[in-house]
C-alpha cells in the first residue's frame, strides 16, 4: 500500500518538477517572476485560485471535523466559498488596477509608502508563515502516515521544504500557478469520484444516505457507545460560547479571504481587472463545487467507515483517505493521498512565493533602497534568496514542533490576521478620502496584535492538560482561558478597523487625501494600470 | 541610479498629473461610474452579509428549530447551509452582468483621457 503512494507521489513530483524547469526559462525579469508575466488566462488563475486556497486543511480538516462532529464542520466549508464574494464585489480589481505585485502597491499610492510597506510586509509574512508551518507539519504527519516505514516525520517535513523552495526560487509566479492548476484538477477528479463512491454505496439515495447521517453510531470520550444525528447542529459549537464562537468564525472567513495575501497576489497575474472578475468567478464555481461535495467526503467517512475505525487509524484527519480504502481499496487509498499531499504543496508553493514577493519588493527594494533597484534582476534576486530563508525557517518551525503539535490554531490565526489587519486597511484605503499613513499603521498594528494577543489566551493555547498530554501537543499556557473564542475575529476584526479609525482621526495629512483621486480613478477605471506581457 | 523607469515602486512620477487626476475624478462620466458601482455592489454586499450572518446566528442560537426535517430527508439547517452555495453563485452571475455596464462607462472615460495608457 505505502508502495503504491509513494509511485504516485512520485509521479506528481516529476510532473511538476518539469513544469519548474519549463517554467524557469520564461521566468526571467520582475514581471515573469512575480506576476507570470500577467498572461494568465480567466480559467487558468481560477482554478490556481482554486488550488492555491484549497488547502489541507479543508480537504483533510473539513472531511475529519464532519466525519466527527457532523453539520457543525459542514459551516466551514459554506464560509469558505461565500468569502469570495468580499474577494469579487471589493477587492480583485482594485487591487488589479492599482497594484503592481503586492498589496501594499494599492496602499502607496497615496500614502507615505515606507511606513505602510514596513507593516503590510510584517502582516503578509507573520500570515504566511504561520499558514505555512501549520500546512507543513500536516504534511510530515500526514506523509509519516502513509509512508511510514519508507519516511520519517522530519524527512517529510524537509522533502516539502526543499519542493517547494526549488518550484518558487527556479519557477517562480508562473510554476507556481501550475502546479496549483494541476493539484485543483486532482483534487477535484479524486473529490468527485469519492462523492460519486459514496452515493453508490447508498445505491444512489439520498433518503438512505442522509437517514444513515441520522443515525451515526460511535463511542463517546467517555467510551460509551451512542448514537447521534449528525445533520443536527451543536454537536462542536456547543453553549454557552459555541454560537459567538461560530459568528466569530464566520467574520474570519467572510473578511479575511479577501486579505490572505497568496490570494491576493493570484490577481497580478492576468492580464486586467475584468480578467481577474472572472477568474474569481471561475474560482467559485471550483471551490464551491467542491465544497458542497465536503457532504460526501465528511458524512461519507462518518457513515460508511464511522468516527471508532478512523480514531484508531490515524484519526480525524485521515477521514477522507480511509474512506477512499473502504470504498474502493488500497490503490484509491493511494491516490486521495497523494492528492492531499499535492494539496499541501501548491498551497505552501503559493504561501512561499506571496511572503518572497512582499519581503523583496515592499521591504528589500522600496523600503531599504527607496523604490530604485540598485542593478537590474535585484529585485529578483533577493525573492528567490528569501525563498530559501522563509523554506528554513518553516522547516526549522515544523521539526521543532513535531507532529503531535497542536497546529490547527495557525490556521485560523492567518484568517484573524488577514480579516482584522490587512482587510480594513486595503477597504479604507480604496474607499475613505479622509484616511491615511498613521491610519494604516495603526489599523496594522492593532489588528495583527489584537489577533495574536487574544489567539494566544483563548482555549487553543490556554487550557489545562491532563498529565497524560506530553510535549508539544500541550497548550502553551496551563491555565484556563482569559478569552472564551478559538476564534479572535469577532473582536480583533473591529479593533482593527477602529484602529485605523482613530489613527487616522488623531493624525492630519493633506497629501494623502490630495491624492485620493489618483487611487480612485485607477482602482476603478484601469487607467495606468500594469500591462500583460515581459517588461 | 536615478533612471525612473526601473522604479519598482508603482507611484513612479508619470505623465499622468495630479489635475488630470482630479478632472477625471470630478467629471461627470467618473461620477456616473461610481454611482451605476454604488447602486449594485453595496446592496449586494449588505445582502449577502445578511444572508451569510443569519446561517451562523439561527444554527448558533435556534438549533432547534433548525434540526426541523424537511420531506424526511434534510433539516432546515442542512438546505439553508446548501442555499447559501447558490446564493454566492448567483450573486456572483448578477455581478459579472452588471459590471459588464461597468466596463462600458470605464472605457469611454479611457477614450476620453485619450492617452492611450488604459491598460485594457
């Protein structure tokens, strides 16, 4: 069986390293690296939209949390794609007309630009990363799992770690798109075969199906065998905090998509903002498409394997896989697991290249050396050297933590980050005359501390473990938790508003409401904006 | 080192002036633009946050009343969930529709800006 995976994950990496070399020859000046040139097709960047958003996480993570909590999981998935909207109707082609490779290109327009370069650098990378260690120590584990045996936890983490800096540092904006594009097809064909899987199983009813969901039977924490419907709320968001809880998790999702900056970059890459409108709407097709096939995936795995069989064979997050064995046995088994593994590397390929992009163009090239590249290719150059550093620094991360650590925190993190940080911020900027530099980096500031600060006291860092708890799989503090959410965003998403709010009320700065209308213009008429093709 | 156009910042001194910006700004055409954008995009996005908000307040906070079966099969939290799908979808449709429009009022500000730098 762990034979089979590892010939399929082989085969992937072979494709995908051809694409690399491929793509290392048409990579070369700021605008082939960064932005593809910006001739990616509508349907191209969708589905890269698609493949570089559809992470571990939502393949392997909403499949367990259905497969052991039922329709509470399910809520995941429907935040997932109705974030998209705040990405199509607010923030793609804007940020398309007004920007070069980063977001802070919409911020500097009309504000003083190295303060709000500084802050925008530090919020991508601080998302990036922590998505990115969260993304990689799944893959250790989820690789140790399947190929135990042949490979070890930190091989794992390193072979993730060295994939994804050669796609990035020799392929760079337009390998990345490909892979991302090729791992959206697989995990789309392995989605829809295991949908069509299950429902045969359930000889194509939806009433034994969804009766078989009404009656899911298992053994309880306290080992006591008893039997739930799953299709009814409450059985994760329980009181008195689960419904804030559930709230709090939605303006994360709702607000923070449109700030992750992988996806943000995703819209440099076509040719114009009307391109970049319709890659996002094929995006929603994708995303959406596959998420309402999650009923399959999640209350497949619950119904025809059960929560016993998969708690004692790898547990929640190999739902998705065990369900593909029993249903159609080890060489399926094989191939939904080398998807998820091609999940885990076009997503960190895309995390990779979004925190080199900010690092050398906001912080290298327009903080440290005043928007002039000291010798052509510098620009680069200091990207693909970046890559290398933040691939260190996840793997270090990642070996350091292990695989029994506690990493599903990270996730939602990025989203409080990117919903209470980098959102209201980029809305202010596009949409308030009044605003300006002490505005954003106060609303930074505030929303990147305030999410830290209350991640760190709330029960996914703050708890109480029983002796039995050892290592990293411990929380952080051993005391119960001062904030009752495991999500922030309820309250982090307005103090960063607010933030910016008062930092631009308490500070006065003509220029920058003086050139509000040139970003007004842009943002909306495209006049200026970056042409497609090699510059 | 000074040479502009390998400027990596996108603020780049150009053509382009400050009053020809505020001239298009204040123009006529520009202000029917962002009014035919203001009519569609902020109802919708009102809608859709309503729409998305009540999912999480009536599972979180009737979940009862959501558990109701409907045709035996499926539960009012279930179908809403699974409405909220189409609801993006279409929301989605109309948008690309509208800003069809959107992109006609863009244009004929371009020509009319006449310097041939409209990135279309």
């Amino acid at each position: 069986m762990a034979s089979i995976s590892l010939v399929m994950f082989l085969v992937f990496i072979a494709i995908t390293l051809g694409i690399t070399y491929w793509a290392s020859k048409r990579s070369a000046g700021a605008n082939a690296y960064f932005a593809a040139s910006r001739q990616i097709t509508a349907w191209q960047n969708g589905i890269a939209v698609a493949g570089d958003y559809m992470s571990a996480a939502s393949f392997l993570g909403i499949a367990g949390i259905i497969a052991f909590q039922g329709y509470d999981g399910f809520l995941f998935s429907v935040g997932w794609l109705v974030a998209y909207l705040t990405v199509l109707l607010v923030i793609a082609e804007p940020l398309r007309n007004a920007g070069k490779y980063t977001m802070a290109d919409v911020l500097a327009y009309r504000l003083k630009p190295k303060p709000v370069r500084v802050m925008a650098s530090l919020s991508t990378l601080t998302v990036s990363t922590f998505y990115m260690i969260a993304q990689m120590v799944g893959a250790g584990a989820l690789v140790k799992l399947l190929l135990g045996g042949f490979v070890t936890y930190n091989q794992a983490v390193i072979g993730v770690g060295v994939l994804m800096i050669v796609y990035v540092v020799f392929g760079g904006m337009l390998a990345t798109t490909w892979v991302q594009i090729i791992k959206a097809i697989l995990l789309m064909a392995g989605t829809i075969l295991l949908s069509i899987l299950v429902l045969a199983h359930f000889h194509f009813s939806f009433a034994d199906f969804f009766g078989a969901i009404g009656r899911v039977t298992y053994h309880d924490a306290k080992g006591q065998l008893v039997v739930k419907d799953f299709l009814q709320p409450g059985l994760r968001y329980k009181p008195p905090y689960g419904p804030l809880d559930l709230i709090s998790l939605g303006m994360a999702l709702i607000f923070g998509t449109a700030g992750l900056p992988h996806i943000l970059v995703r819209f440099y890459t076509v040719p114009d903002a009307k391109t970049a409108r319709h890659s996002v709407v094929w995006a929603m097709v994708l995303i959406g498409s596959f998420y309402i096939m999650t009923t399959f995936l999640g209350f497949g795995a619950a119904t025809v394997v059960g929560p016993d069989y998969i708690k004692t064979h790898g547990g929640t997050n190999m739902s998705a896989p065990l369900l593909a064995q029993a249903l159609a046995g080890n060489v399926f088994f094989a191939f939904i697991s080398a998807i998820a593994f091609a999940t885990i590397l076009a997503v960190v390929a895309g995390l990779t290249i979004s925190a080199t992009t900010s690092f050398s163009h906001d912080f290298w090239t327009n903080v440290v050396h005043d928007g002039v590249e000291r010798k052509p290719g510098e620009e680069v150059m200091v990207a693909r050297i970046s890559a290398f550093a933040v691939g260190a620094v996840a793997i270090a991360i990642a070996i350091l933590l292990g695989p029994t650590a506690n990493v599903a925190f990270l996730v939602a993190l990025a989203f409080a980050v990117a919903a209470s940080a980098n959102l209201p911020v980029i809305v202010l900027s596009i949409f308030w005359r009044r605003f300006n530099t002490a505005g954003a980096v106060a609303g930074l500031g505030i929303g990147l501390l305030a999410s830290i600060g209350l991640i760190l006291v709330s029960p996914s860092l703050m708890a109480i473990d029983p002796p039995t708890v050892t290592g990293t799989a411990r929380h952080l503090i051993q005391a119960k938790a001062w904030f009752p959410l495991e999500n922030p965003g309820i309250l982090s998403i307005p103090l960063g508003f607010l933030g910016a709010i008062a930092g631009t009320l308490l500070s006065h700065e003509p220029t920058s409401q003086y050139k509000f209308n040139e970003l007004l213009v842009r943002s909306n008429t495209g006049l200026g904006a970056e042409k497609a093709g090699v510059q | 080192m000074a040479d502009p156009s390998r400027r990596a910042d996108p603020t780049r001194p150009d053509e382009t002036s400050q009053t020809t910006w505020d001239q298009i700004a204040e123009s006529k055409p520009f202000k029917d633009l962002m009014a035919a954008k203001k009519i569609f995009i902020i109802p919708a996005f009102v809608f859709f946050v309503a729409y998305y908000f009540a999912l999480p307040v009536l599972v979180g906070y009737a979940p009862q009343l959501m558990s109701t079966r409907v045709w035996g099969i499926f539960n009012l939290a279930y179908l809403f969930a699974l409405s909220q799908f189409f609801m993006a979808w279409i929301i989605a449709g109309l948008y690309v529709k509208a800003a069809n429009t959107f992109d006609q009022l863009a244009k004929d500000i371009l020509e009319k800006a006449g310097n041939g730098r409209g990135g279309k």
